[in-house]
C-alpha cells in the first residue's frame, strides 16, 4: 500500500474514531503542565490508571517546579514506589525540573531537542508535551499506537521512532494529536493486545490482521 493509499485510509480511520471517543483526552490526570511531564516519566512501564493513583498525593505535596527541583529523591521515592523503578524515576524528576530551572527559567521547551535533552525524556514524553502542552502537531508512539497502525498496516515498525516517521507522512498534522489519545481508548477498549475484539470491530473492514471466526 503506497502512502496515498494509507492515507485515504487514514482519514477513514480518523473519522469513525473521532466518531466514537468524541473526547480525546490524555488519560493521565494533570492540571498544571510539569505535572504532565512529570505523569508522563512515571508512566514508564507502568499503566497510567496505576499513576493516576499515586499523583494526587505527588502534587501535593510539590506544588511547583521548584517544589521539585528541591525535593530529596528519597522523599518522591515513597510516594511513587508503586509506580516501579521508583529509584531513577526520581531521580529523573528531580533532575529535570532542575535543569527546568537552571537551563529554561522554569519554562517548559516547546522544541523536540530541548525537551529531550531533560533528564528522563524520551520522544514519546516529549511528543505528548508538544501535543497536549503547546498544541503543536505531534505523534505519541507508544504501545496502543504501534501495535494498532501496524495491525491496519498504516505502520509496519515496532521501533518507536520509525514507526512515528512512518505516520508522519500519512496523518494530517491537525488531527495527528487527537489520533494517538483515541488509540489508547481503542486499544483498551477493542484492540487489545490479547484477544482483540474483531467481531465486534468498528475497524474491522479495513483491517488486514483481522481475525476470522
């Protein structure tokens, strides 16, 4: 499938989902924007519904950036210690919002480099704060977005990376956002990743990995 045909197809796909889960929201729960990033880095091999859970008493308990950049990682460590490697998780935390303060003013970056270059952030965090923080186009790969663009063949990479690059040059960029949020929902909701619920598929058509009764 050439990429006009995957983009056609993308456009489709937009559509019935944006039909669906008219609300494409992050599922991790913030209200200030460091607590996104920082929501974002404990989310690392670890479910959001489980972060969710162990935020509230984060923020707090730190309040702001500089909260944070003072804090003793020992301290974060207790309250995040379910969320799984709660050693470096910490410590990345704090590291980050020092080098918030020191490096950017207490600014979040609204570029990709500056972002990376924090401690504890990768493309896939620093693609949801350009989305969801500075509403910039941008394309969060995790696993809901590689399993499912590869299983409708929009994708054929499980590299993050690659597979970003690949939907790149299909998804329009105004709508790439609001994609990724709403394959999240669909990926728990219908295409697990154990036992996807064809049968009931609203995809299922354009679906070459189907599977058959």
């Amino acid at each position: 499938m050439g990429n006009n045909d995957k983009k056609l197809l993308a456009e489709k796909i937009i559509n019935i989902l944006a039909e669906i889960y008219p609300d494409s929201l992050c599922s991790l729960e913030y209200s200030q924007p460091h607590e996104l990033m920082i929501a974002a880095r404990l989310s690392a091999q670890c479910t959001d519904a489980r972060v969710n859970t162990v935020t509230p008493a984060l923020f707090n308990r730190y309040r702001s950036i500089s909260d944070f950049a003072a804090a003793d990682p020992v301290d974060i460590e207790k309250i995040i210690y379910s969320c799984g490697f709660y050693h470096s998780k910490a410590s990345d935390i704090v590291g980050m919002c020092k080098a918030l303060l020191e490096r950017f003013g207490g600014i979040i970056p609204d570029e990709m480099d500056e972002l990376l270059s924090l401690p504890g952030i990768g493309r896939k965090t620093a693609n949801l704060i350009l989305g969801d923080i500075h509403r910039k186009p941008a394309i969060v790969c995790d696993t809901h977005c590689i399993r499912i663009t590869n299983r409708l063949s929009l994708s054929n990479s499980k590299d993050p990376l690659k597979c970003e690059l690949q939907l790149r040059e299909i998804l329009p960029p105004e709508h790439s956002n609001d994609f990724c949020h709403r394959l999240v929902l669909f990926g728990r909701d219908t295409c697990r990743a154990q036992r996807p619920n064809c049968a009931e598929c609203p995809l299922a058509e354009f679906c070459p990995s189907k599977s058959t009764p």
